[in-house]
C-alpha cells in the first residue's frame, strides 16, 4: 500500500494598506496617477446625452398576442408532448390539457402534425389563426 502525503504550502498575500480615496496626497504616485486617468476615462465612457425623452421607446412587447410561427412550429414538434407550443402560442387551456394526458404520447403526435402545419402556413394564414386564438380567449 502507497501512501502519498500531501504538502500544505502557505501563501503570503501582500495587500497595499487601505488608503483615503478623499485626497491624492496620502497615495504612491502611481495610484493617484492611475486614480486621476481611470476618473478621466469613466467620465468619457458615461455620456447619457443620448438619453432624451424623445430617443426612449417605451413600447411594451406581448409574446402572446403575436407569437412568431417558426418558434411556435419548432416548439410543437420538439416539446408537444408537453403542450409547450400552445403555452407559448397562449392556448393555456390546450397545454394543459397536453400536460394531463403526456402519458398516452397523443400529445405529441398532435403537436409534431400542427408544428408542421403551423412551419408551412403563410404569413396570412398564421395571422388569422393568430387572430382566432386571440378571439376566443
């Protein structure tokens, strides 16, 4: 039986002494140096000019009201099983229904035909289903 034995080697850290980040004087040369160019170099990286009330957008985004048709297909076919695809397209009672019955594997039969369908549909087409998903909620 071989026994390796392990050395326990001590490292000694040298930390500069706390200083007064208030005046310069206390300070080597190099940190007050160093202080004074990094203060310059914030000062011209933070310009919040641009930052008007006409440039800021403040229109919200609501996934479920217009949900985008390769997404919803891909998540149809991948995760059906799990209804993730009608959570994402907001048919919350469907996905719930896919949840319940995961077991039978229905659900993801039934989403790998409407992810495909749903991948090939026009513009138009996704839209008024879109639409329809919007009007019966």
């Amino acid at each position: 039986m071989v026994m390796l034995g392990m050395a326990t080697m001590q490292a000694q850290t040298v930390l500069p002494e706390p200083v007064n980040n208030n005046s310069n004087e206390n300070m080597p040369i190099e940190y007050a140096e160093l202080s004074s160019d990094v203060s310059a170099s914030l000062e011209n990286l933070v310009d919040a000019s641009f930052l008007t009330e006409s440039n800021l957008d403040y229109t919200t985004i609501d996934l479920t009201s217009n949900p985008k048709k390769e997404v919803a297909a891909l998540l149809s076919i991948l995760l059906g099983d799990f209804g993730i695809g009608h959570f994402y397209t907001g048919q919350t009672t469907r996905g719930i229904l896919d949840i319940v019955f995961c077991w039978t594997g229905i659900p993801a039969i039934i989403g790998l035909i409407e992810g495909i369908i749903w991948f090939f549909d026009t513009d138009e087409e996704w839209a008024a289903r879109v639409a329809e998903w919007n009007s019966n909620k």
